[in-house]
C-alpha cells in the first residue's frame, strides 16, 4: 500500500493550487483533504457523524476533544502541533470549534449537545443548538444541567429541579 501524505510546509504557491480526496477511514468514517495554495482543510465526518479533524495519514478520523490535548494521536502528532494548538480556539480549523453565546468563550464542537454546560451561559445546550430534551426538562439546580436531567436521575432522592419536579412528577 502505497502512502499519499501532504506535508503543508513543503506546499508552494505554484506547487498545487487544489487537490480533493474523498474516501472512507479504517474507522469506516468519511474523510475529505483539501489542499490549496493558502491552507489545509482537515474535514472528516467521525462514526458519530460529528465534524472531526483528518491526520496525515489520510485514513484517522479525530473527534475535536482530541486535539491540543497533551496526547499525540496523529501518527505525525499534527493533532499537538503548534499550528493547531498555538492560539486556541483561532488556531483550530471553523468547524471544530462552537463559540459561546458570549462570543469569548469556547468548546469543541463535540461538546456541543452532550448535556453539559461547557459554555457557562448554556449556549451549548440550548434549544436551537441541540434536539429536545431527552430526559426530564425543568429549571435545574446544578449549574452543568442547563435545563434537562437524564431520566436516570428522576426519583433518586436528590433535588436536581428547582421546584423539586424531578422528585414528584418525573417519569422514568
């Protein structure tokens, strides 16, 4: 098997000015390089069909909370490298990034409807950001709930709801 790598320092201006390759990831995600003359677009769709971050080796797929994390997981360490993780979040490529509702703060894109307020102001947990709540919808107690508890947390003789709804009312 032979290996296509693109290495952007070696790129000129008059070398390439567009190339796209399109295929699938051992990870059997979808995974597009796009080079031209200016920059390096890392696109890839993770196997949870969220935007992730595509290595030089053209096959791994990263979801975003994998880069600039201290751990190398790109073969070539790409995913730690100063291009990327020099000025966070304006180094990393659009697509993995969500800016909070304030427009200072920051999360990876796939921390976006996880149930957690990475934001602070609940920006990324909000209504027109994910799909309705899934477990039980109520003013929340806890700062990281936003304004949906997992069901499993109904009934379970801890007050997560401001009125105490997911004590009395909740449904499993």
């Amino acid at each position: 098997m032979t290996s296509n790598r693109i290495y952007p320092s070696r790129l000129k201006d008059a070398d390439m000015t567009s190339v796209l390759s399109d295929g699938y990831s051992q990870f059997g995600s979808e995974m597009s390089l796009n080079h031209d003359k200016h920059k390096v677009t890392r696109l890839c769709k993770t196997t949870s069909g969220t935007n992730g971050f595509l290595c030089d080796d053209r096959r791994t797929c990263l979801t975003s909370t994998h880069l600039c994390n201290g751990k190398v997981d790109c073969s070539n360490g790409e995913d730690e490298s100063n291009l990327y993780c020099g000025d966070l979040p304006h180094s990393l490529p659009k697509y993995l990034v969500f800016m909070c509702g304030n427009q200072r703060s920051w999360t990876y894109i796939d921390r976006k409807c996880d149930g957690k307020n990475h934001c602070g102001d609940c920006s990324d947990e909000s209504e027109l950001q994910c799909p309705s709540c899934s477990g039980w919808k109520c003013v929340t107690v806890f700062f990281s709930d936003c304004d949906c508890i997992p069901k499993s947390r109904c009934k379970d003789n801890i007050q997560d709801c401001s009125d105490m709804s997911d004590e009395k009312n909740c449904t499993m």
